[in-house]
C-alpha cells in the first residue's frame, strides 16, 4: 500500500523545521535589537550629560575677569564642546544601529509569517489528503 503514505511528508518536515528556524532568527534579532536599544539609551543619556556640562560651563562664564581667565574658561567651554559633539555622533551611530537591528527584527517577523503559511499550505493539504483516505476506506468498507 505505497499510495496510503503522504507523499509530500518529507516536504512537510522541512516546512516544520523552517519554521522552528525562523522563529530562532527572529528571537535572535528581538535578543540583538534589545542590546542596541540599551546600547542607544546610555548614549543618549551620555549626549544629555554632556549638553548639560557645556551648559553649567557657559553659565559659569564670568563677565569680567583677567585675560588668563576668560581664555581658561574658553578652553573649558570649547571642551565641552567637543565632548558634546563626540557624544552626538556615538548617539547617531547607536541610532543607526538600532535602526538596523530593528530593520533585522521586521525582516525576521516577515520570514516566520512566510515559513508559517508554507507550512499551513501543507498542513491543509494533509487535511485534505487525510480526509480522502478515511473516504477511500469507508467506501472500500462498504
């Protein structure tokens, strides 16, 4: 009885390990796309700090003074500046990072629901298959 084994068993199992693959990728990216998220706040808390520093150091300025402070409190000031722009582009870089963990985690999402319509297309087929065998046996039977 060699026509009474699902033909397409084999593609069935693959379909079923797909999926279980696919669902790993996409844990995976969530997994990667949490740590760039983390990864991203510190960094923009660290731009925060430094714009608050460049700010307190503006402030501090005084208005009058020796030569040797206003230039000290120049140097100072342009400093913070660069510390500033230093962390704007690490929180850019963070940014863009995470955008692309993100852009991993919707192209993973997007592979699972593929794998899990592949594998329904077959599980209905299976259905049906199952349906037509049980009916070949109620008929032989009668």
């Amino acid at each position: 009885m060699a026509e009474d084994r699902y033909r397409l068993g084999p593609l069935r199992e693959v379909r079923e390990r797909a999926e279980v693959v696919r669902r790993g990728h996409l844990v995976a990216a969530i997994d990667d796309a949490g740590v760039t998220a983390a990864h991203l706040a510190s960094r923009r808390a660290r731009t925060a700090a430094a714009r608050d520093a460049l700010t307190s150091a503006i402030a501090s300025t005084p208005a009058f003074g020796t030569a040797t402070d206003l230039a000290l409190a120049d140097r100072y000031i342009a400093r913070r500046r660069r510390e500033l722009a230093a962390a704007l582009d690490e929180e850019l870089r963070s940014q863009l990072a995470h955008d692309q963990r993100e852009g991993e985690v919707d192209l993973a999402r997007g592979q699972l629901a593929r794998a899990r319509a592949d594998r329904e297309i077959i599980e209905r087929h299976f259905a049906r298959w199952r349906d037509e065998q049980r009916k070949r046996a109620e008929n032989a039977a009668d």
